[in-house]
C-alpha cells in the first residue's frame, strides 16, 4: 500500500486576517519567503506524495498560479545568470507532480471540504488529509512520513495528536485513549470540541490525517455538527476502531491565528542562516519592553 494523493482544503475565507486576505489567500501569506501552503507542499512531497488536490474556491486563483510554471519569470531569472532563485521556484512539489484543484461552492466544514474531493480517490484507496495552517518544524523529522509509516504497517487510518492545555481543549476534536505506544496511541473515542469539563483527554487531533476512501460513507452533509458545519470528526467517530493517533514530537505553530503567524515568522527565522545573526541581536535589543 502506497500512499500518493493528499488533499488540501483551502477554501476558507481567512477572516482573522482580514484586510490582508481580502485579496490574497491566507495559504498565500509569506513565512520568511515562502507562503504558507508551500510549506505543506513540502512537507507532503518529502512523505512520497506526488498528486496534490487543492480544495478551493474562486477567490483563492493565487494558489494555483503559485504551483504552475511562471515561463517569463523563469527565463528572465535564468538570463541574469540567478539560477539559486530558478531552483526555488521549478518543480514545487517535484518534477513528477501533479496539482488538481476542486471547487467548493462555499465553507461548510471540513467534513464536506474533504467530500468534495471524494471523485478523486480510489475505492479502498488510502491518502492524507493536510491542514496549511499548522505548519509543522520540518525538523527533527517529517510527521506525514511517520503517519504513512503508520497506516501502511497497522491498516489503519492515523490522527496526528498533540497536547493541549485543558482551557483550549473546546478548540479542538479531542480524542480519548486506550493505550500508548510509542507515542501511538489505541483510540476509542473523539469529541468536536468538548467544554473543558467534559473533555475525555487533553489529546487534540491537528493538521494532519491519513483516511481511507470509506471515510466518505461516513461523512453526513445533510445533518451538520458543532457550529452547525459538516465535520470531520463526526464521521471519525463512527469507525473510532479503524483509526490510531500518533502524538508527533515536531513543533506546530498555528498559522490561522495572529500570534501563531508571528510566532512562525520568527522561529523560521532564527533558524534562517542568512537571517538568524541580526534577527538575535534585534530581538535582545527588546529586552526592555
């Protein structure tokens, strides 16, 4: 079993950064001097995917242009001799991909951003599910590769978890546990955004999943969930017993949120070598603050 597709939803609208995605995508928006979405590109392409299906709307053109050749730009740069900068910007996601992108007529939840993409995979076909706004240190290693690892050595789907402090738990499908592993945890119950006192775990399930095509039979657009959305976990819950969860080890930042977005902007970097010296001396210049 291989797995070589994974979706993207990429269709909300970006209100908590509004006005700067008014016109520009907020997968768009720059870590450094790669956009958001990019990164998860990466990150995905390095797991072995080679078909990227990007669920979108109109609005959101930028990211497709962003994926495609830019001819003109390439031989321009080619012809100043700044073959550093073609490198950066042929081939995102390997010479061999393939980008594929499906319209959302509007955000429903990401239940029904997921089924919108349903004609794309394969009866019994496994793929990923790769949320751009937790963007993921690529380092120490590549939390997709050890999710695929995962499903192709259990069967089963895989939940990436990571620990939440008890009064953000309502922000997150929060998942109870049998037993752990090596950080690879039995699962045998998910909640959509449970109260802290309800919650079954301060487990939450973030960013990244690997699903099978059965997914879809599960996913009820006619009856939304919390937020009267169409959600994921709901379907989850129905076959708790064909998924596992892996409490990954990386460092997430999430870039949905202001502060998550400046937090990236300057972990990335200081871990830039061309930046990390005079960003260091600034940021101890702001001691006093």
């Amino acid at each position: 079993m291989k797995i070589k597709k994974a979706i993207f939803p990429v269709a909300g609208f970006g209100t908590r950064f509004l006005p700067a995605t008014k016109a520009t995508p907020k997968e768009m928006l720059p870590i450094i001097d790669k956009p958001i979405i990019q990164y998860a590109v990466e990150e995905a392409q390095q797991a072995g995917i080679t078909e990227f299906i990007f669920v979108t709307h109109h609005a959101k053109r930028a990211i497709e242009d962003h994926f495609d050749e830019n001819i003109e730009l390439l031989e321009k740069l080619k012809s100043d001799q700044k073959d550093h900068l073609v490198k950066q910007i042929q081939n995102i996601g390997g010479s061999t991909s393939r980008f594929t992108f499906v319209r959302q007529d509007k955000p429903k939840g990401l239940g029904h951003a997921i089924s919108c993409a349903e004609h794309m995979i394969n009866e019994n076909e496994f793929f990923a599910v790769i949320l751009a706004d937790d963007l993921i240190d690529p380092l120490p290693g590549n939390i997709l590769k050890d999710m695929i690892s995962i499903s192709m050595q259990s069967s089963k789907q895989v939940l990436a978890l990571e620990k939440v402090s008890k009064q953000d738990v309502s922000k997150f499908g929060i998942v109870s546990t049998t037993k752990n592993h090596k950080n690879i945890h039995t699962l045998d119950g998910i909640v959509e955004k449970p109260e802290e006192n309800i919650a079954p775990s301060d487990l939450a399930v973030v960013g990244r999943y690997i699903f099978n095509h059965s997914i879809f039979a599960l996913i009820d657009s006619k009856n939304p969930g919390v937020n009267g959305e169409i959600q994921i976990t709901d379907a989850i819950a129905k076959d708790i017993d064909n998924f596992l969860g892996y409490q990954f080890k990386e460092k997430r930042f999430d870039c949905g949120s202001k502060i998550g977005y400046l937090k990236a902007n300057i972990e990335f970097g200081l871990s830039d070598p061309k930046l990390k010296v005079e960003l260091k001396k600034y940021l101890k210049g702001l001691q006093n603050l």
